[in-house]
C-alpha cells in the first residue's frame, strides 16, 4: 500500500488518505491520543470501520507523526 497522507479536518479530527487521494478513515484525538477510525464504501454507501484499513481500526497515536502513522496503518 502506498504511502498515506493527512489532512486536518478541525482541531481534533484529521483526515487520513491514500497517497491516491482515496479516504480510508479519521484520526480522531480522544483522551489525549490520536485514535484511527477506519472507513470504507460498499456499493456508494459508508462502512464506519471498513475499507483497506479496517484491521487497522481504532490503532492508538501519541502523535500526529505521519512517518510513523503511514508505517504503523500500512501493516
């Protein structure tokens, strides 16, 4: 998988992309973490929790380090 990308929503929530520009899910800042919330789309619809990186669901950041995030979501 390529590498990922982010791009800040608000203060707590930033947008987690493939480097195609595909949205696969949020970081989201929850207790002083940045917890990833995967996404996905089935037939148009969107599948809170699903897409390419739905094992990744709910992975815990202590940093926005997109070096880190893009090695650790793409395992």
């Amino acid at each position: 998988m390529a590498s990922l990308t982010l791009h800040p929503v608000n203060e707590g929530v930033v947008a987690v992309h493939l480097a195609s520009g595909e949205p696969v899910g949020h970081l989201k800042r929850i207790g002083g973490l940045w917890k990833f919330k995967a996404m996905g789309y089935e037939d148009g619809n969107l599948v809170p929790g699903g897409g390419p990186l739905t094992h990744q669901h709910n992975r815990s950041f202590a940093a926005l380090d997109i070096a880190h995030i893009s090695a650790a979501l793409r395992q």
